[in-house]
C-alpha cells in the first residue's frame, strides 16, 4: 500500500491506541517502579485499560495483514524484523530490569502473527470471511484462559487443561508457560492469534474504501509511525521519570 492509498482512518485508530498505551505503560512504570499511587491502576479500571489496548492494537494488526497487498516474501520479512524487535526488548529488559523482564512480548507475538498468517494464507483464504471470523472470534473466546491452565474465558472456566502441557519454551511460546513463568508483557500465539485472525477476516467484510477519510493528522504521523514510536517510547518514559523523581 503506498503512501496515495494509505488509510487514514485505520492509521487514526491505531495512533490513540498508541497513546493509550504510552499512558498506560507510564503509569505502570509510576506504579511498581517509583511505587506511587493511582486509583484504579492495580485494580479493575487498571486491567480494562490495559485489555482495551492489546484488543485493539491486535485486531487492527490483523486487519492491516489482511489489506496488505505485500507478497509473501516481504511478509515474511516483516515478520522477522518484527520478531528481532521482540528479542532486543526481552535482551535490554534482562539485562536492564530483570525485575520486569518482558518474555514474548507484544512484539515478539506480532512478528510470529505475522509470519504464521503469511505460510498459512493460502489455508486461511479457503474459509469465507464471515465464517472466518465467527470461527476466530468463538475460539478466541474459548482459549482465552489456556495460559492460565484452563478453557474458557476470564471468570467462566469450562475445564481444566493437563499440566504436562506447561513446559519447556516451545509450549510457553504456544500459550502453555511453564509454573513460575514470569514476563511483564505476555502474549502467547493461544489465545491471541485468534484475534489477530478476527482482525484478518474482518478485512474482507469492512472494505477499505470506509477507512480512507482523514480525521486527525497528528494521530494518523503516530500510527504511520506506531513501530518506531513503539521502541522509544519506553526508554523516554523511564528518562522523564528519573528528571521529575
């Protein structure tokens, strides 16, 4: 997609998602790094921020893998940049703040998307779009508690799943991490990929046409920008925190 066909919209929504998860991180490094109180934070408030965030910037993720018109090769390419960019932040958090070490972070789960969406395309486009997503979105739902040892969604567990399968970095990559597993930014491909697959097919239903009006310049230079903007953030973050503390 070149720069006459960019979807201003689409770019919009993924620039506040930005924000809201540059404010997000913020206030966490003001809750557990510098230990200072915000309503809210550590509680419910704190959680549904912080779910609003990862739903959205996933599923637009998915949509934009679903529009992209990029050949496989070039699909796979983006995904192992992607994937480097998720092993420098887990590298730097080891070795800068090993108390917050991030472990298959956001961007690690982005690139493997990214690379499992571009091998299994053809697969994928077999299915109709709204069978797809209806497909994604009840497995989504389904899996959601995998990484905590059951079936099921948030409070509603169906079943427990066998402990045998929490083990070893394979199955913690896959969504099954082993007891004692810790990492500050977890998202493993169960049950995430489900709904970066709802994002993927929702593409085929919500056609692009709607999505070129532009609305806010500023925040359409952030979401142009969100990957770039996404590495330095926290290191600016952290900067300003040690000027004001």
């Amino acid at each position: 997609m070149n720069a006459q066909k960019r979807l201003s919209l689409l770019d919009g929504l993924r620039g506040i998602t930005l924000l809201s998860m540059i404010a997000y991180h913020a206030a966490y490094d003001l809750v557990y790094l510098y230990h200072r109180q915000l309503p809210g934070y550590r509680g419910l408030p704190g959680y549904l921020w912080q779910q609003s965030i990862c739903w959205t910037f996933l599923f637009l993720s998915g949509y934009c893998r679903g529009i992209s018109r990029s050949g496989t090769g070039r699909q796979l390419r983006r995904g192992l940049i992607l994937s480097g960019c998720g092993l420098l932040i887990t590298a730097v958090t080891a070795l800068v703040m090993p108390d917050s070490v991030v472990i298959m972070g956001v961007l690690s789960f982005y690139g493997l998307a990214v690379l499992l969406t571009a091998l299994a395309s053809p697969l994928l486009s077999r299915i109709s779009a709204p069978a797809g997503l209806l497909c994604c979105l009840v497995l989504f739902f389904l899996t959601r508690n995998v990484p905590s040892g059951s079936l099921g969604f948030e409070s509603i567990r169906l079943c427990s799943l066998p402990g045998f399968l929490y083990q070893g970095i394979p199955m913690m990559i896959l969504g099954f991490p082993w007891p004692g597993f810790y990492s500050t930014d977890y998202f493993s491909l169960l049950p995430w990929i489900f709904l970066f697959w709802s994002g993927y097919y929702s593409s085929s239903i919500v056609r692009p046409a709607f999505l070129e009006k532009s609305f806010c310049r500023p925040l359409e230079f952030l979401g142009r920008h969100s990957l770039l903007i996404y590495m330095l953030h926290q290191p600016v973050i952290m900067a300003c925190c040690l000027l004001l503390f």
